[in-house]
C-alpha cells in the first residue's frame, strides 16, 4: 500500500498513520517526526527547521524534498504510509516525480476533515512527552497522573507549535499551503475523504472501509 494521508495540523493524522501502517505492514513517515529526531539530535538540518516549526511555518520545499528523495529511495519503500507530506504543490510535484522513477505511484490519498474550531481544541489540551515521546490529550487521554507520563514519570510539556496563537498560524497556513495538495489528488481520482472527528478506532475502520471499496472492487 502506498498511502498519502492528508488532513489540517493536529488533525489525527499521527495516530491514524500509526494504524495504517501496522495493518498495511509498510513503514510510516512522518516529515513532522523526522524532523523533530533532527531536532534532538542538534544537527544542521535540526537547527534550520526548528527556527520554521516554532513559528509554525513550513520549512521550505528544497529542503524538506531533499529529505524524503533520499527516505522514499530505500528499500523499505515499497510501500508506505506518508503523514505530512505533500503539504505544498511543489512536494506533491516532486513526489510524483520521485516516484515515478521508482515505478511505485501513490495508490490512495485519505484527507481527515477536521474543522477548525475542533482543531484548537485538541492543540490546546494536547500534552507530549520529550523524553519517550508519549502524546496525552487533558480530557480525551489524561496520563494517570497530572502531568507525568505514564510510559518514563518524565514531565509533560505543550509542544511549542500547539501555542493557541501558532496554531491558529499552522491552519492558515493549512489553508493555503497544503488545501491545493487535496485538490491536486482529487482532480487525480486518487482522494477518499474522511471525518477525522470521533472515535480514532472508528475513523480508522471507516478508512479501511473507504480503501476496501475503492483498491480492492
Ligand atoms: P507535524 O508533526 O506533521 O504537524 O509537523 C510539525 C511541523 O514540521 C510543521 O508545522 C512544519 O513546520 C514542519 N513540517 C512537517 N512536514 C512538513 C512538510 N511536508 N513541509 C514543510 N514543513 C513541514
């Protein structure tokens, strides 16, 4: 399965790409995830995009295609489950490209509609774990004690972009950058939309649903 999933930031896209990829058995990346292990790591490319993700701007194009020519060439790609990329035309453009060279086309695009307002309010309670990486939400998934997680006893923190002022940045953003990337796979017959409001385990059996029907008729 080749699988691009779409949707606005905090959408559910992580936890959505977590499932598929596990059912579908391929790898899932994350532009998002990679680039906040460079940020860790206090390398080059670290240091660059976190000066863009703390704004809640995108880091450009040339850098983040540099990035995924290299991770969609290797050998695990066959198939995939890519969270946060294409969020601009120019990425969609060039991972047509890059795949085309490969003769491995994107299969299927899912786009999770989110609206706006519920957007906001899953940033502002949404709670991470910097050490193990465990994500909380204030009343959808507490941790067992305020503020510590449940995996390492480390401190919860706000993720600096999920600020209400930077989110509200990240959907205009949205709205601009990424909107023409649905268009671009609808005008493709390649978009299955999904409401990405609800239950996370029916969200992803109504997207396996849509898949069934549409790869497998
Ligand atoms: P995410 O975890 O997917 O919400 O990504 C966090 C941040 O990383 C975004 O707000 C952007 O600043 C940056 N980012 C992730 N993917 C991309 C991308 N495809 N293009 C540009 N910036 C990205």
């Amino acid at each position: 399965m080749r699988l691009v999933l779409l949707g606005p930031p905090g959408g559910g896209k992580g936890t959505q790409a977590t499932r598929l990829a596990a059912a579908f058995k391929v790898p899932h990346i994350a532009t998002g995830d990679l680039f906040r292990f460079e940020i860790t790591q206090g390398s080059e490319l670290g240091k660059l995009a976190d000066s863009y993700i703390t704004r809640g701007n995108l880091v450009p194009d040339s850098v983040v295609n540099d990035m995924m020519r290299g991770r969609l060439k290797e050998g695990d790609c066959e198939g995939f489950i890519l969270d946060g990329f294409p969020r601009t035309l120019e990425q969609a453009h060039v991972l047509e490209e890059t795949l085309e060279q490969i003769s491995r086309p994107v299969e299927v695009a899912v786009n999770l509609v989110v609206p706006d307002d519920v957007i906001v309010e899953r940033a502002a309670g949404r709670r991470v774990c910097r050490q193990c990486g465990a994500v909380y939400h204030l009343t959808a998934k507490p941790p067992k004690v305020s503020g510590v997680c449940d995996v390492c006893s480390s401190a919860l923190t706000v993720r600096e972009d999920d600020q209400p002022e930077t989110v509200r940045h990240r959907l205009e953003v949205y709205h601009r950058s990424t909107e023409p990337v649905v268009e671009y796979y609808q005008s493709k017959g390649l978009l299955l939309d999904v409401d990405g409001v609800g239950n996370p385990n029916e969200i992803f059996e109504n997207i396996c649903a849509k898949i069934q029907s549409v790869c497998y008729n």
